[in-house]
C-alpha cells in the first residue's frame, strides 16, 4: 500500500516536473481574434480588421532570431508564403524582437512577410502567448536564454511567446492553432496548406 501511494506521487511529481510552468490557457477554434495593431519593418500600418475585410490572416508568433528553431521556422514560411498568398492569406508575425533585430530577421531571411515588434507585449497578452523567462519557465538554458532576451528584446522586457500559429478567418474567429509549450514543436505550413484545399 505504501509503496503503491509513493509510486503514485512519484508519478504525480514528474507529471508536474514535465508540464511548462507557462500558462497554457491559449486561444482555441472557435474564439474571437483579438485585433492585431502595429507597424511593421516595411513601415506599413497593420491592422487585422482591415487585413480580415477581404484575406484571411495566417498569425506566427517567434522568440527571436537567436532561436535556431525559429530561424528554421520562418525560412520554411518564406518559402511556402506564395501559396498562402494564392490563397487569400495575410501573413502576420509577431515578436517581441526590437525593431533593429527584426531588421535583421528580414534581411538575412529576405523576408516578405510582415514582422511586427510587439510594443508591451500586447498582442502576445492578448493571445495568451506571452510568458516571462524564470527557472521555472525556462528549466533547461535558463541563464543562455535570458541573456538572448535581454540583448534582443527592450530593456527591462524578460518576456517571449509561446511559438504558436493562428489562423484567423474573415469573421474573426479562429479556425486554426497550433500551440505546444515545447518550443521544439511548431506549425507545418504544408499541413496546413493541405487543410485549405
């Protein structure tokens, strides 16, 4: 009996100990898209009310170009970003990358789609995406990527997203997520391309 009820906390521990810290009470399918506002490297005004009267809005959120997997993620968006435009979608990426860095995302990527410094990190509250780097948060390259954040993003700002991927339909619902607290685990553009047809 003892070591049953020890087993199971054991279990229970390591449950605990496997789960993020980082809230995952996101957006699903179905709610309502809060407004996406900002500026983007191009120096086009965003707004997805706007963009939602006549596209459909693909919404990627990235941690930074110091990420090796967000450098993978948004060269495989680049080159799937054609077929999303074919299809009526808008691409949208946020970030809570200062503006000079999201400058060189774009550069060294040649990115075409729109990049927005997210100013607060409002819209990653909005989404419930945002988290704040803690040992809690961030248990393996804690003190690594503490220090990335704090030399790409505004000072005093210790927050990154989730890396999650929304898309939003005309209506302003959402009608596809993809979030995974494990920052290794990201959206395949061709699945979802594969979905719209």
């Amino acid at each position: 009996m003892v070591k049953t009820v020890l087993t199971i906390l054991f279990q229970l521990l390591f449950v605990a100990e496997a789960i993020s810290q980082i809230d995952n009470n996101y957006l699903k399918v179905g709610e309502k898209a809060p407004v996406i506002r900002g500026i983007d490297q191009f120096n086009s005004e965003i707004n997805s009310n706007k963009i939602l009267q006549d596209k459909k809005i693909l919404l990627l959120f990235y941690r930074g170009n110091w990420c090796p997997y967000c450098k993978k993620h948004l060269v495989s968006l680049q080159e799937n970003l054609e077929k999303f435009i074919k299809k009526g979608i808008y691409v949208i990426v946020v970030t809570p990358e200062k503006v000079e860095r999201i400058k060189e995302t774009t550069n060294k990527f040649n990115s075409k789609f729109s990049i927005i410094h997210d100013f607060n990190n409002k819209i990653m509250n909005d989404y419930k995406v945002a988290f704040k780097v803690t040992e809690e948060n961030v248990p393996k390259y804690f003190e690594f990527t503490l220090k990335r954040v704090r030399e790409y993003n505004d000072k005093e700002n210790n927050v990154l997203p989730v890396p999650a991927t929304y898309m939003i339909d005309k209506n302003h619902k959402i009608s596809y997520v993809h979030y995974n607290s494990n920052y290794k685990k990201r959206a395949d553009f061709t699945e979802i391309l594969n979905k719209m047809e």
